[in-house]
C-alpha cells in the first residue's frame, strides 16, 4: 500500500517506467528475486557494503552478457529488519521475446550475486513461490489484468517507503529504492499497439 507522497510519486513514475518498457517490447519477462547475506554475515553488513555490491552487479551486468543479455531494465528496493539484517528486493525485467524462463533466469542471477558477495551471499528465487495474483513471470502488452496485479502487488511494494533503513543510514547518499533508465531503441519499433484486456479461460 502506498502511504506518502513521495512513495506515490515513486510508484506513478515507476509505472510510467514500465509503460514506456511495454512500448518497446511486446513482452516483458518480470524475474523477481531477494538478495541477501547469509547469517551470521548478514547482522554485520552496512548499508554501504549492500549498496557497494549491488552496484558491482549493476556495473558488471554488461561483462555477463550469457545472464544478462536482454536485460531492458530493474527496480530495486533495499530494506533493514533485525532478522534479516540488509537485504534487497529486486525485479530484473528482460525482453519476452528472448528470455521465456524466468524461474531459471532468477536462479541465473542469485548465483551470480553469491559469485560477488563470496561465502556471505544467498538469495531466494521468488518464482518458486506460488501466488494467488501472480504479477511476476511473463507478461503480454494486452494482459492488463495481470499488469494490475504487478502494479499492486509488485510495484507498490517495491516503492513503499524507506523508513525501515533510517535506523542504519548514516549516509544520504545511500538510497532504500533504484530504478532503471531507458534507453531509446534503435530501428522502427512499429505500429502503435491497441491495448485490450486478455480474457481467461
């Protein structure tokens, strides 16, 4: 649920992000995953260290092209509890048309992220859990219905408020939420699509 103001212009820009993805690709596969540290490393990880790891898999992606190829954009979220100590949540979106499998992708990156992070790392693939409304996983320009279901279920999570990492941030520049940016396609990217719901049976 989206609860402040910056938290709902958060979520409308993220939105906009998405749409503007859906406007190049046909289909977009939604990998979801959870990154972290396994204990007893994870009570003594920084804000800094998580931020400082995420940005080597940020910046390494493009030397990984067997994973991350058609990598078109992400949204992440890192988040502090006690139990958990720092972690992040994390959709990595990948044009449709190439990658079908996202269980398998998501499987691809956590093991990649336990490469960067060395002993310390785990990571939990979100794709083997089993969802009432599933807004993960493959996702057609037409099927509004299940972009709803991302939107509520995915999304406004993901740009809910930061408040949970104030009691470790000592830093400003450190920030709870990343996004992506687009990159314009080069070639005709073609008619402009007419949007309708995908009616299931």
């Amino acid at each position: 649920m989206i609860t402040s103001r910056n938290s709902n212009k958060r979520f409308k820009s993220t939105k906009r992000y998405i749409d503007k993805l859906g406007e190049a690709y046909s289909k977009l596969n939604i990998v979801r995953i959870d990154l972290g540290y396994k204990k007893p490393h994870s009570q003594n990880i920084t804000l800094e260290d998580a931020n400082k790891d995420l940005n080597c898999m940020l910046s390494n992606m493009r030397f990984k092209p067997s994973i991350f190829r058609h990598k078109v954009g992400y949204v992440c979220k890192i988040e502090y509890t006690k139990e958990k100590g720092v972690h992040l949540h994390m959709i990595i979106i990948f044009d449709g048309q190439k990658v079908k499998r996202g269980e398998y992708k998501a499987d691809e990156i956590g093991k990649y992220w336990e490469e960067i992070v060395k002993e310390k790392g785990s990571y939990h693939n979100c794709h083997r859990n089993t969802y009432k409304k599933n807004g993960i996983g493959m996702l057609d320009y037409r099927d509004s219905e299940k972009r709803k279901i991302l939107d509520e279920y995915v999304i406004s999570y993901l740009c809910k408020d930061e408040q949970d990492i104030e009691v470790i941030k000592n830093d400003k520049r450190y920030r709870a939420f990343r996004r992506g940016t687009i990159l314009k396609r080069i070639g005709n990217i073609g008619r402009p699509r007419t949007v309708t719901s995908i009616i299931r049976l």
